[in-house]
C-alpha cells in the first residue's frame, strides 16, 4: 500500500519531466546548420545583391529569385509583401534614372539558427552614381537581418531587414597631398 501511495506520483513526476525535456529541446533548440549550409546562405545574399545592383541586365528576376513567393522587404519607409512588388523594388528607379548605380559591399556575416531556418545578419556600405559628373560616391551603410529558410529551390529570403544607419560623407577637399 505505501509503494502504491509513493511509487505513481513518483512516475507522474518522472514522465513530466521527461516529456518536459523533450517539449522544451523540440521547440527552444532550433537546428543546426551545415558549414554548406552557411556558404549557401552568404552565396544568398551575394546574388541578392548582384541581382539588385544589375536589375537592369534581367529586370529584377535574379533579385526577386533570391526571395521566397510570399517574402516580406522591410526597407523603411517601404514595407513590400509578395515578389511582384519586391521586384518592382529593384528596377522602378532604373525607370525613374536610367543611368542609376548602386553597388554593394557587405561583410562581417553571421549565420544564426531559427526554427524557419536561419537569421543572417550582415553589415554594407552602398556606393551610388550621384552629382553632375555621376561620380560614384559611398552611399549609405548599415545592416540586414533577414529570415531565411530553405525551400527545394534551396535557401531563400523569406524576410528581409534593412537598417539604414546613415551615409558617409566623402572628402570633398579633393586628394590629400603627401
């Protein structure tokens, strides 16, 4: 009588704290990603921004191929849902300036794993075609975080982040002399 009184709480006790385990790895511990895994993802974010600056070359396809069917592109002020718009996004301003420029540096990456898939953080530098002579100039820089997830197309932006942090101005003194 006193095993019974003692031994089912014990086993009610033991298997909540199995389940619980279990529950807690299933949904706080997102998967791991491969060394392939990361190189895709920053091969990712190369095409996306090739495919931005060159939207002239295909319309803005390789831009928009690089996110997926429903992605969301925060760009303050621009909120866009769905790839038409997205790609809309890369090619209306060649509408507007035919000779627009615009380049893209990105560096220091870091590939974080989500439950979707993973977050890649990345810092850039934008460098732009400006003034009369349509020197290209840096820009602005700042940083993405995206969610991206892979598809069976492979990776894919699912939502992407831009924070402008500012632009940098150039030496307008002209060249320093030694």
């Amino acid at each position: 009588m006193l095993m019974k009184r003692y031994l089912f709480p014990a086993m009610l006790c033991l298997a909540s704290a199995i389940i619980g385990a279990n529950w807690t790895t299933i949904t706080a511990a997102p998967s791991k990603l491969s060394t392939e895994d990361f190189t895709e993802i920053q091969r990712l974010l190369y095409t996306n921004h090739t495919g931005y600056d060159f939207a002239f070359r295909d319309n803005g396809k390789m831009w928009a191929d690089s996110f997926t069917d429903d992605a969301v592109l925060d760009n303050p002020p621009s909120h866009l849902v769905g790839r038409k718009q997205i790609q809309a996004y890369s090619t209306d301003p060649l509408v507007k300036d035919p000779g627009r420029k615009l380049r893209h540096w990105t560096t220091t990456f870091n590939v974080q794993p989500h439950p979707e898939g993973a977050i890649l953080s990345a810092f850039y530098i934008a460098v732009t075609n400006t003034g009369p002579k349509r020197e290209m100039v840096i820009g602005s820089t700042g940083r993405y975080e995206s969610l991206v997830v892979k598809t069976k197309d492979g990776w894919r932006i699912k939502h992407h982040v831009v924070v402008s942090e500012g632009s940098i101005f150039a030496n307008t003194l002209g060249p320093v002399k030694p």
